[in-house]
C-alpha cells in the first residue's frame, strides 16, 4: 500500500470539500447578501446582521485557510516531492525565485491595492494582468515548469492572495463592522468599502483558480503558453456577467 497515494487523496478530499465551503461562502456575500442587506431598515440590521454574519464568516474563513493548507500540502507531496516539476529542465535560480514569487505575491498584491488601487482600480487590476501574464511566461518559457506545474503555482499564488484577503482584510474588518451594527451605529465607510473590493476581488480570482485546479484535464493548452491568461481573461468576464446578474435576481 502506497502511503503517498494514501495521503495525496486524504488531502485532496479535504482540499475540495473546504474550498467547496469557501467559494461558496464567497459567492453568498458577494451575489445574495450583498443585493439582500441594502433592502433591510436599520433596526432590522441591528437583529440580522450580528446573528448571521458571524456563523457565516466562520465557515468563511476556516474554509480559506483549510483550503490554503491542503493545498500547500498537495503542493509539496504531489509536485515537489513527486518530481513533476519540470519539462527538460531541473531547479535553478529562475525556478526557485518563482516559487517564491507564488508566496510572496500577497504582499505584492495589497501593496498595489493600497498604493495605486487607491486611486484607480482599474489600473491596479491591470498591472496585476501583466503580472500574471509575466508569471507565466516565466515559468513555462524560462524556468520550463510543465504544464500542470504552471497551472498549479498560479492557482497557488491566487489562492494565497485570497486567503490573504479573507484573514487580514476581510475578517478583520467585518469584526468591526458587525460590531458597530451590532450597537446601532453606521460602520467605517472606509472600513465597508475595503472588505466590499477585497471580497470582490477574491470572487474575479475564484474562477481562474479553478481552472488551474483542473489543469490535469485541460492538458490539451498545454502547447500553448497564452491559454491561461487568456482563461484568467475569460473567467474574469464570466464572474463580471454573474455580479450582473446577481444584481437583478429580487426576492419575492
């Protein structure tokens, strides 16, 4: 019996089903609750709000972070210490500077929010294209990652950027802006539209990651280095599509 195939499906299964909390949690405040909370008065928010929010940002952010950490664990049984790395190339400077590139981009990402997103978002989200864009030539065409290499440290990198949202940008200010519900005063408007861009940002990352997820079943692009940032384009207008839609669905 193969203990690595043992533990590679143990964390796989734990892996889905916490992303499955995660990404759903997302899509619920980001396409129900945030087109259901402007229809209720100040009183009523007093009552729902510090009962609802609460449980639902529990499972919100313990499916983040078990995601993140199966994943890293997948990463490193699966690819690292399963030698599927690379195609025709072994460990350089290149490859180790971009696997800590994946790591670190968190930081790379909220300095680019603070600094230029404060002034133009639109600019911010451009850069960080070109960012990807530039993150996968780099691994496909420079440190020859395979195919499924590729995928996997984008989807890495993605998932590491949301899950650093939802622990110290979302969480935190949600805390505070429960509590200033909870006590019948109008939260930080600062504080509301910070958590309200992270989270909507994590909802345009969530479809490219899923794609990077599947990679094993897409391996047909893999001649083609564009395909995932062109698939990061795609999913981004796909999600831009459902927030319309989302906004237009009415209770009865």
């Amino acid at each position: 019996m193969n203990a690595m195939a043992i533990l590679e499906s143990f964390f796989r299964w734990i892996h889905i089903g916490a992303g499955v909390v995660w990404i759903g949690h997302l899509y619920f405040f980001n396409w129900v609750n945030a087109n259901f909370a402007p229809t209720m008065d100040g009183p009523t928010k007093q009552k729902v709000v510090p009962e609802l929010m609460p449980r639902a940002l529990y499972w919100f952010r313990w499916g983040a972070a078990f995601t993140w950490i199966t994943g890293l664990l997948l990463l490193l049984l699966v690819f690292y210490h399963g030698g599927i790395m690379f195609e025709g190339a072994s460990w350089g400077p290149a490859a180790m500077a971009l696997v800590a590139f994946t790591f670190l981009a968190p930081f790379f990402y909220d300095m680019l929010i603070k600094s230029v997103g404060t002034k133009n978002v639109m600019a911010a989200i451009a850069i960080g294209y070109l960012v990807i864009v530039g993150f996968v030539f780099a691994m496909s065409q420079v440190a020859h990652f395979g195919y499924r290499a590729t995928n996997i440290h984008v989807g890495a990198m993605l998932g590491s950027i949301m899950a650093f949202n939802v622990w110290f940008r979302i969480w935190p200010a949600q805390q505070k802006i429960v509590a200033a519900i909870k006590g019948g005063t109008a939260p930080d408007a600062a504080l509301v539209a910070s958590a309200g861009l992270r989270s909507k940002q994590n909802t345009y990352m969530s479809l490219p990651l899923l794609w990077t997820m599947m990679s094993a079943h897409s391996t047909w692009a893999s001649q083609w280095w564009f395909v995932l940032p062109a698939v990061v384009l795609l999913g981004w207008w796909i999600i831009k599509m459902l927030f319309k839609r989302a906004s237009k669905v009415k209770g009865f």
